[in-house]
C-alpha cells in the first residue's frame, strides 16, 4: 500500500483514528489558544484542548501527561470561572508600570 511507507503505524480501528483525530485536535487547540487574545475563550480553548489530550493520554496509559494535561485543564477551568463570576481582578498599577517599562527600553 502506498502510505505504508510514509506513514508504517495507520489505525487499524475506528476508534484508533477516532483518538488520533481527538489528539490532533488537542493540539491545535491548545496551540491557538496561546494566539487568543480575550482571556475568557483562550481558557476555554485551553480546556477544550487539554480535555482532548487528556483523553489521548488514557489511550496510550501515560501518567505523567495524564497529570500535566489534568493539570492544565483544571487550571483553564478555575480561571474561567473567576472571570465569569466576576472574582478574577487586574492590578491597574501592574499594567501600567509594564506599558511604562516599554517605552524606557526604547530610547
């Protein structure tokens, strides 16, 4: 067959591929949510995505990324819910003293 030799390890089941597409998805998910700039959907996005690598890690029984995407997950998930319930403050003086920080280093 011709992927064969580009590609020697296809699923052999459809719930293979099911959790590989899950996998991919998880990936690109939680890559494009370090790109979001409003904080409420890059936690979403996070979740989402981590809950998908989540379910990857239970496939191929590997603990540390059980633990780290868990991790992550549950993070996203905390933060999110502070911001919607309106728990999750900003240092005012903290944004400023960075947006004055930047214009020091460009004289």
């Amino acid at each position: 067959m011709f992927l064969t030799n580009l590609l020697p390890n296809l699923p052999s089941s459809t719930l293979e591929t099911i959790i590989y597409v899950i996998a991919a998805l998880g990936v690109v998910l939680t890559t494009y949510a370090v790109f979001l700039e409003v904080e409420r959907r890059q936690d979403l996005v996070f979740f989402v995505g981590s809950v998908c690598l989540f379910v990857y890690a239970l496939y191929i029984n590997n603990v540390v990324f059980m633990t780290v995407s868990a991790g992550l997950g549950l993070a996203s998930l905390v933060e999110f819910i502070e911001i919607y319930l309106g728990l999750h403050k900003y240092d005012t003086n903290e944004l400023k003293r960075i947006k004055t920080l930047g214009k020091y280093k460009k004289q």
